[in-house]
C-alpha cells in the first residue's frame, strides 16, 4: 500500500471513530428532547438577546486577531483576523481541525515571512489560552458546585498548562527565544482574557433569549464545561461533543435534560453559523481554495457545495 492510500485509510477510520462518537454523544444530549415543545421554544426566543449573543461571538474572534497582530509585528488587525476566520471555516468543515496550519500559510504568505517564525506565535497563543483557562477553571472551583470528576479534570488542565508554560520558557530559551518573547507579550497575555469573557458573555445572553434561569456566573462555567469537552479534535464544528458538554455543564444548575438540550441546540447554531459565514466570506477574500487546502494537506476531498 503506498503512502498515498495509507494516508486515506487513516483518514477514513479517524473520520469514522469521529462520527461514532459524535452521534453518541449528539444521541445522549438530546436523548430527553421535546420536539414538540421545542418548536414553540423556538418561537418564544428573543431575537434581540439572539443578536447580542453574535455580538459577543464575533467580538471574541476579533479579541483573537488583535493579539495576533500584537505578537506579529508588522501584521494589520484585518489581515490576522481574517486569517483567524479563515482556519476557524477550516476547522469547522474538514476533519482533523488543519486550521492553525491554514492561518499561519496565510500570514506567511501576506507578511512574506517565513512559517518557522510564525509558528511561535501560534503555540504562544495556545499557552496564553491555557493560562486563561485555568485561571478561569480554578476560579469556577470555588462558584460552582462541580462533580469530584471534573474537579480532577480541572486540577489535570492546571497542572498541565503550568508544566507545559514551564518547558516552553525553559526551552524556548535555548531552541526558540521567540516563544519566551512572545508569551512576556502583556497587551496579549491581557487581550487573551477578552476571549474567554466574550464567550461566556455569549453562552449568557443565549439563556436570556432562551428564558433559562441561567445567572452569568453559570454561564461562565457552562462554557468553561464546553472548552473543556471540545478540546479533543472530533467531528467537523465539534458536533455531538459541543451539546453534551453543554448538556453536562447546565445539569449542573439542575437545568432540566428536554430544556438543557433546547438550549445545547441553539447556542451551537448561534454560535457556528456567523463564523461559517464570516469564516467562508474570509477564505474568499483570501484567495483561498480546496486546491491550495489540498496542496498544504494532501489529499483533503472537498465537503459537497462549499469553495
């Protein structure tokens, strides 16, 4: 079997253990829906905390090409936004989740740099959102009742980021003196936090549209919950993992299943549809393809219907 094959073959099976997966847990989610009643839940939504919710969805991608363009020096808030958008459309619609890669080829293309020196600000990126995380999870520990197996989760992602910010400043300093630099960056390590709050601000203003007795602190957790449970690359646009983690997160508050799972359906399409949207609108804008996605990654079939 030739290299060629052998990459579809792995492709093939990853792709079916994502989707087993991913209809497990969509199966478990919404295995207490009212379909009936969730049409009038439907009806009843309030459109204007629907908006707002969008509002805060966009701006925290936004928050994300500013501190790009502060750990790129020389890089315009358009160009890293829309290179932001660009691999999250990616990430959405291909297996595999190639969109970091795909946002670096683009900021290497448009500042005429070389990939190796964006790279470090890409895995300082990651770093400073694992630092938001776990500030933001060990902060959730003391405001919400968690189960004692997501506390170990919680503990697990801390001691985690911290090793891992420990050996990129050790290591970093001998093999790649960008990434030290890159995470003593404040205007980004501050700008990180804005991602975090404009999400959970998100998941907020989606109770308030839905009438769920959701306070803003619980929605903070909820999200936490869903980072959390769609950190593992699944199915495209983490379907299934993103409504059971959101199912998880509300049965905390004693949110019931047919009322949890409304809302698990609704935040993912208020949160997923704008940055397909915006994210197909910037892989246009960019010049980018299936041709150039297939060039970077191989062999990638195109998903029926998108560029």
């Amino acid at each position: 079997m030739d290299r060629l094959a052998m990459t579809r073959s792995k492709a093939a099976l990853w792709g079916a253990i994502t989707a087993t997966i991913a209809a497990v847990a969509l199966w478990a989610a919404l295995r207490g829906m009212e379909w009936t009643s969730f049409r009038s839940q439907l009806r009843s939504l309030d459109w204007r905390w629907l908006a707002l919710a969008v509002f805060f969805d966009i701006a925290s991608y936004a928050a994300q090409g500013l501190r790009w363009r502060y750990l790129l020096n020389g890089a315009r808030l358009w160009q890293t936004t829309r290179a932001i958008y660009a691999g999250l459309f990616c990430n959405e619609v291909v297996p595999l989740r190639p969109g970091e890669a795909v946002r670096a080829w683009l900021a290497s293309r448009d500042l005429r740099v070389s990939i190796l020196s964006i790279a470090p600000t890409i895995l300082a990126e990651r770093l400073m959102d694992g630092i938001w995380l776990a500030a933001a999870l060990l902060a959730a520990l003391a405001i919400a009742p968690l189960p004692a197996q997501l506390v170990h989760i919680v503990w697990i992602v801390a001691g985690t980021v911290v090793l891992l910010v420990a050996a990129a400043l050790l290591i970093g300093r001998a093999r790649l003196p960008a990434l030290p630099q890159a995470l003593r960056n404040s205007p980004a390590l501050a700008i990180s936090g804005c991602f975090l709050l404009t999400q959970g601000l998100a998941f907020w203003a989606v109770g308030r549209a839905s009438h769920l007795s959701l306070n803003i602190a619980a929605a903070f957790v909820v999200m936490l919950v869903v980072r959390i449970g769609t950190m593992i690359p699944g199915a495209p646009a983490n379907l299934g993992t993103h409504q059971f983690s959101t199912v998880l997160g509300l049965s905390l508050y004693g949110i019931p299943q047919a009322a949890a799972a409304a809302y698990a359906l609704v935040v993912f399409v208020v949160l997923t549809v704008p940055l397909l949207a915006i994210g197909f609108f910037a892989c246009m804008h960019a010049g980018l393809n299936w041709q150039s996605i297939r060039t970077l990654f191989g062999c990638i079939p195109p998903p029926r219907g998108c560029i």
